[in-house]
C-alpha cells in the first residue's frame, strides 16, 4: 500500500494512522526496520517534527521501538492493550482480589496520614452513603465507592489515587449487579453501615490495624460473595 501524501490537518495524527496501516496491514513486518525520518517526511509530504510526533505515538502504542544508533524498528503488528481496556474485560472477581490489597494498604496508610481535611472528608461520605440508602442501588453504590475514594485520598499516595480511579468503573457496574442479583439491600438498605463507621473511626484515631482489618474483613466478605455468584464481566 502506497503510503501517499496527507491532507494538511491534522498532519500528526494522518501521519499516525498512515504509519500505523503499513504496519498491521503487513507492509512492514515486526523486526524491520523503519524508513528514516527524511525519507518518511518527503513520501508523506509533512516535516520531520511530524514524523516524530507520529513515531512517539505509535512507540507509545507499542508498534515501534527507537534503538539508539541503528533506527526505528517494528517490535508488534497490533497496538498494546491499554490498562482501563484491560480492566474493562477483565472479571470482577480479579479486579476485586487486587482491590482487596491496594485497599487494605491505603486504609493502613489513611491512619497514620490523615489530615483534618481527610477526616472531615470520610465523614461528609459517610454521611452520603447514609442518604444514599434511601435511593437505588446505583446511587447507593456509587456513595459507597466514594466513601473508599476518600480512605484512598487520605493515604496521601498520589499512584494510589490514580489506580482506585481507574478501578472505579469496573468496581461499580460489577457491584450494581452484585446487589441487584443477590438483593442485598431488600432487608438492610444501607447494607454494611457499622462497618464502614468503624473503619472511619479507626482512621480518625489514627489505629492503622484496626482500619487495615476492618477494610479487608469487609471487603473479603464481598469478594466470597462475587466468588459464589459471579457477576457478569464489564
């Protein structure tokens, strides 16, 4: 396939696309190694700036490989799997197991890191999730999800943070239909309230055991649930 030259705008991302076919098409298969940036700018008709715009992109997707002194070589004919994708697809039950652990740790950490501002900000939650109950279950489950947000903010952990947000979404539409399935909230609407106080008050007080095993009774216990009866994957 000819790769032709582009239209104007936007060069970068044609340039992108462009180079990307001629890899998964075939046209250059993995271990070759790459036209120079010259010879590519003159055949797409771009600057040399675009090119490498374009070759950082599909670097980043794990097409090319830039090896000091030698050129740019094809190391994969399909784009690596992004992490939300794989959270996406990935059963709730494997998502929940790492959640268990990253959680576990953030609630230890909450207690020996909390601030004021953290401590008000677990009870401004706990106090929704409460409101919550009287609403569906998606509300009640997305109060709940951010009641264990705000644990995670108050172990002060910025890659913490970052990683229970891109859990999030997976955790509640797996949750939702937990709920829904099992009925969980037909005789207690606001399912697992003294828990959750505890474990607000443990980081209050500062006992980072008690927090730590509050969370992780809590949290294993709707695992076994997730376990015995498996919710449909994202």
């Amino acid at each position: 396939m000819p790769l032709g030259s582009l239209r104007p705008s936007p060069l970068v991302e044609q340039a992108t696309e462009h180079l990307r076919e001629q890899i998964t098409q075939g046209e250059w298969p993995v271990g070759t190694r790459l036209p120079g940036e010259n010879t590519l700018a003159k055949t797409l008709g771009v600057g040399r700036s675009t090119v490498r715009e374009a070759l950082r992109a599909l670097a980043g997707a794990g097409l090319v490989q830039a090896r000091q002194g030698s050129g740019v070589y094809v190391i994969a004919t399909e784009p690596a799997e992004d992490w939300p994708a794989r959270l996406r697809r990935a059963a709730i039950t494997d998502v929940y197991e790492v959640r268990v652990i990253v959680e576990t740790q953030a609630a230890r950490l909450a207690a020996e890191r909390r601030t004021e501002e953290d401590v008000a900000a677990l009870e401004a939650a706990l106090a929704a999730r409460a409101r919550a109950a009287d609403g569906d279950d998606a509300a009640f489950v997305a109060a709940d999800i951010a009641l264990h947000a705000a644990v995670v903010a108050a172990a002060r952990n910025p890659v913490l943070t970052d990683l229970f947000e891109e859990f999030a979404p997976v955790l509640r539409e797996g949750l939702i239909s937990l709920v829904e399935l099992l009925s969980l909230r037909e005789h207690d609407p606001n399912i697992g309230h003294d828990t959750h106080a505890a474990l607000v008050a443990a980081i209050r007080n500062g006992d980072a055991d008690a927090a730590a095993e509050t969370l992780h009774t809590e949290l294993h216990q709707t695992l076994t649930h997730l376990h015995t009866h498996p919710a449909p994957r994202s």
